[in-house]
C-alpha cells in the first residue's frame, strides 16, 4: 500500500508522461527519483523561469470551463461518478469470491478495465485527471496496483461527487516545515462541499528560494531610492520574491490541473506590480496562484493559542477568499482581528489567529455561494488540534526542602553509626 496520506498529489512533468502507461500496470518514474520538498535545497538547484518555460512548450493546452465567477471548476456529473462507484463495488465483491485467484480472473481482467474506462469518463479537467492517476498508480508498490488505485481514488471521487462544482486547490509546501498539513487538510474537506484542497509534492523548486539575500537586496535596491541599513538589509534578505514564484508556478498549476496552487513559504513576501514594490507580507496573488509566509508564524500561534497549522490554513483561506470573490479585498481600515485584516503590522496575525471570525461588513462581500463554505472552514479551525502532538505531562513541583531534610537526616545517622563502631 502507499503511505502517502489522502489528499496528496503527486507532481508530474510532461515528459515524465510520455513514460506513463495505464491504470492496471506499473510505469513512470519510481518514487525514490521524484525530489522531496522537505529535503534541503542545494546552492546550486532551482528551477529558473527557463526550465519551466521549456516545460511549458511542451504541455498540452486545454480548454476549462468558466464559470460566472471566472474559476476553472471540476465539473464531475454525479451519473459518471456513481457509474465509477458502482465498478467499484463490482470489483470488490469479485476479488473476494475470487480469493487466491485474484490474477487469473478473466473477470477481474474485465472490471479493472471497466473501472479504468469509468474514471476516464469522469469530465474532470484532464491534467487534474492525469495527475491523480500518476499519483495513484506510479508511487505504488505494485504489487496490487488496481486495488491500491482504488483506495487511493476512492476518497477524491468521494469528495469530488459531494456536489455538481468542486474547487480543487492544490497546497505546495516550498520547505516552510508548518507542521501536519494533511490533518487541516482533512478538517477543512470535512467541513464542506464546495472546495477540495490537496496537498502537492514533487514540484521543482522556484528559482525565488535559492541565493536570496544577496539577490533581493540588488533586488530592492533596483526598483527604489531606499538607502539600505544594515537591518534593513537583514530583514528584506528573509524574503522571497513572490514575481519569481509566479513564473515557475503558473505552468505547475496548469500541468497539475488543478485550480488553485497555493505556495507555502518559509520566507516573508515581496514583489512588484504596475503600482507598487512590496516586502515583508504575509500574503500575496497572482490569478489563480496564491502565495503565503510562515515566517515567524509558530510564534504568533502560540501566541494565540492554537496550533500553527489552524494559523497557516487562516493565511491560505484568507488569500482565498479574496482571489474567488470580486468584490472582497483586504482591509484599507484598522485591521479588527478580520479573516481579511491586512496586517501590515505583523503581530495583528495573533487577535486573527485567535479570532478566526469574519466581520459581517466583510461577509456580505463574498459571493453567496462562497460564505458557508468559509465560514464552515474558520469553524472547523476553531476546533482543530493537531493529533501528532501530544501534551507533556507536566513536571512535579520538587519539595526542595523535604528531601534536604531526608538527606541530613541520612547524614545524621551514617554519622552515629560511625562513632558507634569507634567506640566498640
């Protein structure tokens, strides 16, 4: 079986395609030569704008169908997915008749067939379609490939048949190290039909993270009059260029199919755009392509009390919530402790974090459609606890001066019976 958790997309390359085979057969890259973000970035990785410019000459273009509200939406009609579901269960119930027979079942030849034409029946955006068949077949052991398919796709056709438009979402960690994003991943698909957030891995890393003080303060020095102290130079070398991120990024959204990426960095924001040069944010977006800091962000959680990953999900639903809905943005106000507050001074984050409320004035911005399902996210958040970690029982108070006393006494009688033995 895998161990990958739900939810988890694995990142494919065009021209690792040209090397994918079907659902019932092993092929692809093995899963030991797909790179880790969680591993540490080498001086001299990183993928420039012109890799992934190479990669996009030679992807597929395609065709998404758009909604009112300008989104590439999944569009999975409930009579394919319960035809999927119903070969499902007929596969199923053969391979427990068949029993050691398993693979020499002309029958179960016929259903695994039979599941692979009704998932390719699906009108899921094809590269969304392409890198959920990736993940689930080429990370397997093979050994049993069709019936790891199947529990590996079961929980995305599930979650995909909750209503007639699935957002998808896509989460790429760029080594921000946030904590278990697979719990609040399932605590926000839990919580509500209308969005479907995956985690993504195996995405080349944005040239954005590698030598980037010594690039960003050329970098800021080249867009502004700004005469730099030595920590002016220190904080603007903690950000990431997010123009660079949203280079690399753009085709990686496309190749994965889904509709919103959401980059995690470890790093604080900066950028230009037409109006203005930016450093030190929390958030940042560019179409269909979110960009999010965790820096400083464990501090500020536990500075509210809650866990880091309920702290990050509030940054990616907050940038969310702005990107699908025309007329929200963030606050030109005093920030409130808003899902929406701009944070411009950064230790605000803590009354967000500790809030997760949206103010009503802001609410009634968002689309109607969109205002149950944020709501429902912020309240599943409110009760989220991270299950890997466990309280410390917390240390017993020493009674110093009971134990000095038993050693004096100990001292004492040691002592006694010293003089004893001397005087016999």
């Amino acid at each position: 079986m895998s161990n990958l958790p739900p939810f988890t997309l694995i990142y494919e390359s065009p021209v690792g395609r040209e090397k994918s085979s079907d659902l019932t057969g092993p092929a692809g890259a093995p899963s030991e030569s797909i790179p880790q973000l969680s591993e540490p970035v080498p001086e001299s990785s990183g993928a420039p704008a012109e890799a992934y410019e190479s990669i996009a000459d030679g992807a597929e273009e395609v065709t998404v169908e758009e909604t009112p509200n300008e989104l590439p939406r999944v569009n999975a009609t409930e009579d394919a997915l319960s035809e999927l579901r119903d070969a499902v269960t007929d596969f199923r119930a053969a391979v427990s008749e068949a029993g050691d027979t398993v693979n020499a079942s002309p029958e179960l030849i016929k259903l695994s067939h039979d599941i692979e034409q009704k998932f390719g029946s699906i009108p899921l955006n094809p590269d969304f379609r392409r890198t959920l068949e990736y993940t689930c077949v080429n990370q397997q052991s093979f050994s049993n490939s069709l019936e790891e398919f199947i529990n590996e796709v079961e929980p995305v056709v599930a979650e995909l048949s909750r209503q007639a438009k699935v957002m998808t979402v896509a989460l790429w960690d760029l080594d921000s190290r946030v904590g278990n994003l697979p719990t609040v991943i399932k605590s926000l698909n839990d919580s509500q039909p209308a969005i479907t957030f995956f985690e993504l891995q195996g995405a080349p890393v944005p040239a954005g993270l590698v030598n980037r003080p010594a690039y960003m303060i050329n970098w800021l020095r080249s867009l502004t009059d700004k005469r730099l102290s030595k920590a002016d130079k220190e904080l603007i070398g903690e950000n990431m260029n997010a123009n660079d991120f949203y280079e690399g990024a753009r085709v990686i959204r496309k190749n994965t199919g889904v509709d919103y990426l959401v980059g995690i960095t470890p790093y604080m924001i900066a950028g230009e755009t037409e109006d203005e040069v930016f450093w030190n944010r929390f958030s940042n977006s560019s179409a269909r392509m979110l960009l999010v800091s965790s820096y400083g962000l464990r501090d500020y959680a536990d500075a509210a009390a809650r866990p880091v990953e309920a702290a990050i999900a509030l940054l990616f639903i907050a940038a969310l919530a702005v990107a699908i809905n025309r007329r929200l943005d963030y606050h030109d106000g005093p920030d409130t402790g808003c899902l929406v507050d701009h944070n411009v001074e950064r230790s605000n984050i803590v009354a967000c974090i500790r809030e997760l409320k949206i103010d009503a004035v802001c609410l009634k911005k968002f689309e109607k459609k969109n205002r149950e399902p944020f709501v429902a996210m912020l309240e599943s958040l409110r009760s989220f606890t991270n299950p890997s970690e466990t309280a410390e029982p917390a240390a017993e108070e020493v009674d110093y001066d009971h134990w000095i006393g038993e050693l004096d006494k100990i001292s004492a009688d040691a002592g006694l019976e010293e003089f004893r033995q001397e005087e016999s």
